[in-house]
C-alpha cells in the first residue's frame, strides 16, 4: 500500500471514528501517522427550573464524574441532604469533592454544614464574606478522562433550588476550563478556609446572637426544616423498654428488631439523652446510613468518623470501623469511660476479638447491643455479651402482624445446579468453582422465566459475584428486561440513580452483589430474587427484608433457589423458624408443604414439588454420612460455625469415634480450617488427651495451665516427663513454638470436652469443671446432656428430679402435661403467655428453705434455668427439654409447694407455641 492509499485508508477510518467529534488530524512524521480527533461540544443548555429542575441533571453529572467541584452563596440542610446519597457514591467509589459554600448574610445553616463535614473524604471550605457580597452558583465536572462540564447560574444548594424553584442555570462543556480557573482562584484566595467543627460551633453562636436580614429570613422560611422523625409504636415500645431497663441500674442491654423495622433510627432516638456516643459497625454501608439518620435526630451535633482514612478522637458523635476502632493501638487512644452510650450494630458480628476487645475496654453509661436476629456468627450467645439483659425483641412475623412490614408469599423453586461437584472449603463453596456453575446461559433463563411468571412491581435480585450480576443484567437485558448490575467494581451502575431509577419504574430489575444487605432501606422492592446460595441464615434473613419495607397495598414476592446441598436448610430454618435438628426441620417442611403453617394475614410459603423432594433427600440419613457427621453439619447449619470436641460431646456423641484419626482430623476433613502445622507440633499431646483413659481432674486441670492459670502439684506431677510440656512455677507451657497460641487452644478445646464427661467416681475433690458450651436458647436436650453444660456430670439418681441444685445454679426441668408421670408428681406448671410461666415447685419445698429462698430471688448468687416439654414422651420414647433461659421472678403465692410466676426475656419462638399450650 501506498502512502497515498494509507493517507486515504485513515482518512475514511477517521471519519468512521469521529462521531461526536468535530473532525480529525492525520500527519506523517518520521515514518509514522498520527491520528488526532478532535473534540464536538453539545450546545449549550440552560436548566429553567420548575418543570425543569436542576437535581436530575446534577444526578446525571455526579453519576459521570470523578471530580466534582462546587461553589455557592449559601447552603440550606434541606438542598445537601437531598444530594448527599450521589456525593457519597462519588466518595465512595474514589471520586474527588471540593466545596467552597459562603456565609454571606449567615444564610448557610450550620446543620448544612455538619452534613456536608459528614462527607467523609470532602474537601470543605467556608468563605468568609465579612462585609463583601459573594455569588457565586457554580459546578464543575470532571471524568476521569479529563472531559467535562459546568453548570453556572443561579441556584443555590437548596431544596428549592434544586427542584421546584424557578433557576436559571446555564450547562456547558466548552466553558470547564474558565470555570476550572475561577474555582482554583476562588480555592486559592484568603477568605476561603478549611471547614473545621470548631468553625461550624462558633458560626453557630455568631448566627444564633443575630437576628437574620429580612432577605435572609426569606430565604430560610421557604426552606422549612422537615419534620422531626418520630419512631413508630414498636420503636417507641423499645425506647420504654431501654428506659425502663436503665432506670433498674442496667447498663447494656439487647435490642432484636427484624430487618425493616428501623434498629438505626431507634439507637438514634435513644442516644439523645446521652452527651457523647459511639456507634460502631463493620461496614462502611452501614456507618453511612447510620450518619444520615443520626443526623435527622441530633442536628447541630458535632459528628467525626474513625475509620481507615479518619482519626477523629473529639466528636460528640462518633461513628466507628470495627476494623479499625477495634485494634488495641486504636482503642488506647480513648479513655474507657470517654464514651456515655455505645451501640454495637448488626451484634451478631461481636463473636469477633476485636468487638470482644472493645466491649472489654470501654465502660459506658450504657452499651446497646442492635441486631435483627438473635442468633451471633459464632453461635454464641449474645446475651452473655449483654449481662443477659435482652431488652426488647420483635420478629419477622410480629412486624408484620404490626402493619409495619410488607405481607410476602414465598416461592421456593428447584435449582438445577449440581452443588456436590463444587468444593466446600472453609464454610462456604470454592468462589471460582461456584461461579463457573452458576453463570450460565440455562440457569438465567429459568430465572428469567421464574421473573416473568412471578414478577410484582420492581424487583432486586442477589447474585454472587460481579461476574454473575453483570452476566445476569446482560442476559435479561437481550431479552427486553430493563436490567442494572450494582456492585463495588469499576462497571457497576450508578447506585442511588439506580435505585431512583428502580422506584420510577425505567429499571424493571437490579442484579446486586454484596450491596443491599445491610443498613439500605428499599421501600419500593415488590420482587426479591435469591439467586445465590446463601451459607448464612442471617444474610439470608437480611436479603429478604431488603423487601419487607412497607408500602401500602404491596405484596412482596420471593422467588429462591433451593439445591441439592445442606446449605439450603439454611434458608428453611430461617424463614420456617424450625427449631434444633433435622426433626423439627422435617417437621416444619411437611407442615409447609400440607399448607400448615401459622403464618400472617396475606403471608405464604410454597415450594415447587421438586424442591420438597430435594429438601427431604437433604433432611434423610444417607449411607455416605454417619450420625457423627450429620450432627456435626446440623450444628454448622444452626450456628454459622463449628462444634467444639465438648458440644459435640453434649449431645450425645464421642469427638474421639469419628473414623478419621483424631478429632481435628476430623474437623479439617469436614471443610473446616485446621493450622496442620500447630496440629502436627502438639499431635501427641493430642492423641494423649483423646484416648488416655485414666488421666483424671488434676492431670486434665494441669494441661488447661497452659494458658497461665496456677495448677495443682499433683497435677503438674503428671506431665513432669512428658517431651511437649514443661513446668513453668505453678503452671505447664509447651516447649516449642506456638505461634498464636494456636496448638494450646486446640489442646484447651480437647481438655474441655474431657473434662465435661468424667464420670463420678473420677471427680474426686476438685471443682467441677466448667463447660465452654452453656445451653443454647430454644435449643432442645435430653436430660442427660444437660449436666455437661452446666460443667456437671449426669447421676440419674439426682437428674431425674425436676430440681437440680449446683453450686451457683438451679436447674428446673418441667413437663407441662403430667398423664404420664408419677401421681405425686402433679404440680400445675403452665405458660400463662408466650412468655409468662407459672410454674410450682416439690410439695415440700418451704420459702424459708435454701431453694425456697433461690426460687424467690432471695439468692442473688445463684442463677436460675429453666427447661420444659410438653410431655414426658415423644413417640414413645424420653422427650428432651427446651431451654428457655434465665427466667426473672415476677411474683409468688403460696407455700408447699410455691406458686411462682417467671417471666421469660425473651417470648417462646411462635412455632412451640401449640406443643406447649401458649395460646
């Protein structure tokens, strides 16, 4: 090819690439063509108001850009907080903010100034006008390329201004570099300081002191405040409770509100009678949102962050990264008592040692513990963490039946997806292999034809990669479907004009990935699609209340996807509600498929036939799995973690019998994490406690030193030869390495489960050991694992009473219905409401006796436990007993026997009510 015909062959690509450009440049220099294309700029168009507000271009703009710079006369709280959720997603996604906002005859509100320094990350300047005028009505924005536009005019950042007011606002994009120049000059001149809260409060003083000009007052009075927020019945319910629960001398306490009922809104409510407050969260999401809320209830509060990019220690309000606050070097920069009022939200994630680390380190007028499910990540028990004071609790179904949440009908459909060729690995499925079975063209299409069969109003549907949301977005898009991908990547769609978008209608579906969990409030959602399996009940709960906000006449529409994994009881333990083991899962399951089911007005749970197939292949024994591994997983499934060697032991089974070498073996073959090296330093003092049968309290006490505590001689005797350990004064250490401690944790965890099974007559004189695993709440037990979790051993001769006095606790084991029990045994025990018992101790029993006096709450000491059943069989065999916690006296009458009246903390789960007679 000639030069000529290459000059030629450029010329007619140039213009097949310049539309939207004005023209092209081709030049040959030293061998090589340059092409250059040359910018078109759109005319100008100048924003009205009125019928044609500025806010949607704004919107459009900030969506865009990856600079925005902004300066005005004057900021109303009104006009930021109607931009603040598009400025935080350019913050958010690593965009730059600068904001230069005048005092210009002290219209600018202080409370528009707090929010605005709530932006984390924003560049704020506050000029100073003294006795000059200053106008200026300006934005520039960049992309990241460099292009942009600029709107000067008229508005100021003010609801009116924004939206319905009559503005006259010119839009460029050949003007951005004069403007760009005016900015910096503006940035760059004298009376334009940084925005410091030091600032805020004195301008609030000066502003306060003064009365404003008539123009001024103008300008404010059309911008009336909105209403304060005011907390519906169920929050007001629970601020009463937390009242009431401080004016008894308690100073932390457990708040369990259903996602969609509004947890952020009631700590912010309740916070306001303390000075200084600490909200801590583990998600960046979640402290935003909480901001903004905090915000609409303490206006003129000086608000800070303390995150990865901000070390604010001053705030009066300060909102908290787990992730950082809860590193030791961070939290010794606070005073333990610098805080009145704490609040730990989504508490469920506190099984964490960095929560652990900052519940030990600060000592509050009150810590308030919010989650929407009472169950922790670790399966622990939350009220431990709360001095067992669970406040106030309000489930899914309660807020429905309250009107404050939307009614739902439910759909369980079969997944095609074959989950057992996928690894499980550490609690969850191998990412990359679960994406590469779930992003295919068949599974969209069922899930496009499960859209269009069951769709109601707009919908959201949770996936479980970017790759599978933008797969998903694409896929129905091809097919006429109005579909966005939002997640963290650099792709996602813009997310506050996404969900805009969504509530107008012009988008039908939003794919999200790991957005919408947590702290969002969606209140136009009619459809949730679970398009992901879901290792956690809790996420699971929190997707689906993604569309449980209330809006009148709406009916909620779930389609989930159940599959061939024992992942996916999950999903039908926490919508069903069912209780401990595959049985009362079983149970629950037929109960749905029979149209059993007690559920809410307009509420409904229906799986797809082949689903109820999967689910009772699932919950049936199968060759492959023993009964070891089938409890093992079953615990998984209840409490998002593993069993320890002991909690295993307690319900029935030996750690040591598990036909895989030793009980850590075991764990790591069951997918769960296992440090190999730490195992392999400490193997034969592992093996040692497993099956050395003759190793007694004081031999077992010894190794538990380990950790630092004094043992006794005898005990430390036994291990004087042993090669991994050695005496250290009155205690044992291992001789080599443990990085972590890893190696003597297992060997604590091992040491535990033998101590909690020592038969009698190996007891001895020592103290009876204390189990790591107390009783889990609306967990079922028979009457012989009950004593290893109290750290006591099982004696039918003591335990089959329906008292059982140990040294710091009495058990009650209740059987409601008597038919199949002793005559003598009779005493009238039932729930007068879900959680209200009235219950009647031994003929015998007198006030002034030592149980009498536990029973009345004369023995502060000594805590007690409440377990019951309905009856003493179930089919046909010994029943177990509920646990229902630590009841709290609440009156009695009468002696030999003695009437008692407990009120449970928290209400029985609604699906024992009919089995125990709660009406």
């Amino acid at each position: 090819m000639t030069a000529t015909e290459q000059m030629d062959l450029l010329a007619r690509l140039g213009e097949a690439l310049t539309h939207g450009w004005t023209g092209f440049d081709i030049s040959d220099a030293h061998g090589h063509f340059h092409f250059v294309r040359r910018q078109a700029f759109g005319p100008p168009r100048l924003i009205t108001g009125a019928t044609d507000p500025l806010l949607p271009l704004l919107a459009r703009s900030i969506d865009g850009a990856a600079q925005v710079d902004l300066a005005v006369a004057f900021a109303l709280d009104s006009g930021v907080r109607l931009l603040e959720p598009w400025l935080r997603d350019l913050l958010n996604r690593g965009g730059r903010l600068r904001v230069v906002v005048g005092d210009y005859m002290d219209v600018t509100e202080p409370a528009a100034l707090r929010r605005l320094e709530d932006l984390e990350g924003a560049d704020l300047r506050i000029f100073e006008t003294g006795t000059s005028s200053f106008h200026p009505k300006a934005w520039l924005f960049r992309a990241a390329d460099r292009t942009g536009s600029a709107i000067v005019g008229s508005s100021n950042l003010s609801r009116t201004a924004l939206t319905t007011g009559v503005e006259w606002n010119l839009h460029s994009e050949n003007a951005t570099d004069v403007v760009q120049d005016a900015f910096e000059s503006l940035l760059s001149h004298p009376s334009a300081r940084v925005l410091t809260s030091g600032w805020i409060d004195a301008y609030a003083v000066r502003r306060g002191r003064t009365a404003l000009t008539d123009i001024a007052q103008t300008i404010v009075a059309d911008e009336p405040p909105d209403p304060a927020p005011r907390p519906h019945p169920i929050q007001q319910a629970a601020l009463d409770a937390l009242g009431a629960t401080r004016r008894a001398g308690r100073r932390k306490g457990l708040v369990v509100l259903a996602t969609g009922l509004g947890k952020t809104w009631l700590a912010a409510f309740d916070s306001l009678p303390f000075q200084r407050v600490l909200f801590v969260a583990h998600r960046e999401e979640i402290l935003n949102q909480a901001m903004s809320s905090f915000r609409r209830i303490r206006p003129e509060a000086r608000f800070g962050r303390y995150d990865g990019n901000e070390k604010n220690t001053s705030a009066e309000v300060l909102f908290a990264s787990i992730q950082t606050i809860g590193r030791k070097a961070h939290l010794h920069r606070f005073d333990p008592n610098a805080f009145d009022y704490i609040v730990v939200d989504e508490f469920h994630h506190a099984s964490a040692a960095s929560y652990r680390g900052l519940l030990d380190h600060f000592s509050p007028s009150f810590l308030l513990g919010l989650t929407a499910t009472p169950d922790r990540a670790d399966g622990e028990s939350l009220l431990e963490l709360c001095d067992e004071n669970l406040v106030y609790q309000c489930d899914l179904f309660e807020g429905i039946e309250a009107g404050l949440l939307a009614p739902f009908q439910y759909l369980g459909v079969p997944d095609e997806v074959d989950y057992a060729q996928i690894p499980w690995r550490s609690s969850q499925f191998d990412p990359t292999a679960l994406d590469a079975a779930i992003v295919t063209e068949a599974r969209a299409a069922n899930a496009l034809e499960q859209f269009n069969l069951h769709r109601e109003g707009p919908a959201i549907g949770f996936c479980c990669s970017v790759r599978h949301a933008e797969f998903m977005a694409d896929f129905f898009q091809r097919h006429g479907i109005k579909a966005v991908a939002v997640h963290s990547g650099p792709g996602s769609a813009p997310r506050t004009t996404s969900l805009e978008q969504l509530g107008r209608g012009e988008i039908d579906i939003l794919f999200a990935v790991d957005m919408f969990n947590e702290g969002v409030d969606v209140p136009n959602i009619g459809t949730v699609m679970m398009l992901r399996p879901t290792e956690s009940a809790i996420i699971w709960l929190q997707q689906l209340g993604r569309g449980l906000r209330r809006v009148e006449g709406k009916l909620l529409r779930v389609i989930d996807y159940i599959g061939n994994h024992r992942i996916f009881l999950t999903k039908l333990r926490a919508l069903l509600g069912a209780g401990p083991g595959y049985r009362s899962l079983s149970q629950r399951l037929e109960e749905a498929f029979n149209n059993n089911l007690s559920l809410p007005a307009g509420c409904s749970v229906t799986y797809d036939l082949e689903v109820v197939e999967i689910l009772r292949a699932l919950l049936r024994k199968t060759p492959a799995g023993t009964d070891l591994e089938m409890r093992y997983r079953d615990f998984h499934l209840r409490h998002e973690r593993r069993p320890t060697a002991a909690e295993i032991a307690a319900e029935g089974f030996d750690p040591s019998r598990n036909g895989h070498g030793g009980w850590f073996d075991f764990v790591r073959d069951m997918g769960d994490p296992v440090d190999d090296r730490a195992m392999m330093k400490v193997a034969e003092l592992l093996r040692t406690i497993e099956r050395d049968a003759a190793l007694d309290v004081s031999a077992l006490m010894a190794l538990s030193s380990i950790n630092g505590a004094p043992a006794s001689q005898e005990g430390l005797a036994r291990w004087a030869f042993h090669p991994l350990v050695k005496r250290e004064d009155q205690h044992l250490s291992l001789i080599r390495d443990d990085p972590g401690g890893k190696g003597a944790r297992m060997i604590q965890e091992l040491v535990a489960w033998r101590l909690s099974i020592l038969k009698p007559d190996q007891v001895d004189e020592s103290p009876a050991p204390t189990s790591v695993a107390g009783p889990g709440l609306w967990i079922e037990y028979m009457r012989e694992q009950i004593p290893p979790l109290f750290g006591a051993v099982f004696n039918p001769g003591n335990w089959k009473s329906g008292i059982v006095r140990l040294e710091r606790d009495l058990i009650l084991l209740t059987t409601l219905h008597k038919k199949d029990m002793a005559s003598g045994n009779h005493y009238q025990d039932e729930f007068l409401s879900p959680d209200v018992v009235s219950w009647q101790s031994q003929s015998r029993t007198r006030r002034d006796s030592k149980v009498g006096r536990i029973l009345l709450a004369e023995e502060p000491d000594v805590r007690v436990h409440l377990f019951v059943r309905a009856n003493k069989l179930r089919n046909g065999k010994a029943a177990p007993f509920l646990y229902c916690g630590r009841p709290q006296f609440d009156g009695a009458d009468g002696e030999q026997p003695i009437t008692i009246q407990w009120r449970l903390a928290e209400q029985i789960p609604r699906h024992f009510w009919g089995a125990l007679g709660i009406v």
